[in-house]
C-alpha cells in the first residue's frame, strides 16, 4: 500500500466506524486527517464534507473516506465540488470497479447499512485498487466540470 493521506469525515452516524477506519489506517501506516464529527452528538453531515472535499480537491490530501448513515447525504455533498469522485460502496466489488472504472477518489460508506468486518474489507480495497485509465479515462474527462 502506498504512503497516501487520507480525509476522513462522518456525521453521528457514521462516527463509531470511522474510528474503525482509523484503526485501520495506523494499522497500515496511513496518514489521515479527521475532519469530524468527534462524537455521537447530532450534527449535520455538510459542515464535515465540505471541508474533506476541499482538502481532496486542494490536494492536501490523496483520497477521502467519509461515512453517514446511509451514505446518500454525505455523498451528495461530497459530489457538489470539483474533482470529487464519491462513489458509495457496500461490497469489496463495488470499491473495486469504483476505483478501476471510475477513479473515485472518496469512498463512502453507508455506516448503518454495512457490517464492520465488510466494511475494513471495502476500504483495504479502495485503498488497494488502482484506476484502469484508457477508455475509462475518457468518461472521467467527459463528467461536467463547474
């Protein structure tokens, strides 16, 4: 796996697995940036978004993680920016073809819809798989740009 950094953020609902996903990444060596939320509290999933999809697109950080509950809002604002590539996964093969085909460069994940074990599998494979390029590289070009 190589040296990457990684944006993390997650609502309430997401909050418990995303400090799985940071064990996972000190397991492995990763670095990360945890945009929030920092509790279970309630709270809204774009004050957290927002920034995580910055530090993507600036390049501050390589890829992003984020989770919700079921990984719909949190994706949609992800998606509102420039150069960000969300893609919800649920299963280690969608990780996989979002990666290969369609270079997504923040995973979601639907936290209240995915087991924990699943989910650490979909993320080693998100963090595994490179994008294919060639004639998927096309389709990437033509996504509308602001």
């Amino acid at each position: 796996m190589e040296k990457q950094n990684i944006a993390l953020c997650s609502d309430h609902a997401g909050y418990e697995m995303k400090e799985m996903v940071k064990g996972y990444l000190e397991a492995n060596g990763l670095e990360y940036t945890d945009f929030g939320t920092h509790s279970t509290e309630s709270c809204d999933y774009p004050d957290y978004a927002h920034p995580a999809a910055l530090a993507v697109e600036s390049g501050k950080c390589d890829r992003g993680i984020a989770l919700c509950g079921s990984g719909n809002g949190i994706a949609m604002t992800l998606n509102k920016h420039q150069g960000i590539r969300a893609a919800i996964c649920w299963l280690p093969e969608l990780a996989s073809l979002a990666r290969r085909h369609n270079d997504a460069n923040v995973l979601v994940l639907p936290a209240r819809f995915i087991e924990p074990a699943v989910a650490m599998e979909v993320v080693n494979t998100y963090l595994n798989t490179d994008f294919e390029g060639g004639r998927h590289q096309r389709r990437i070009e033509k996504m509308p740009v602001r």
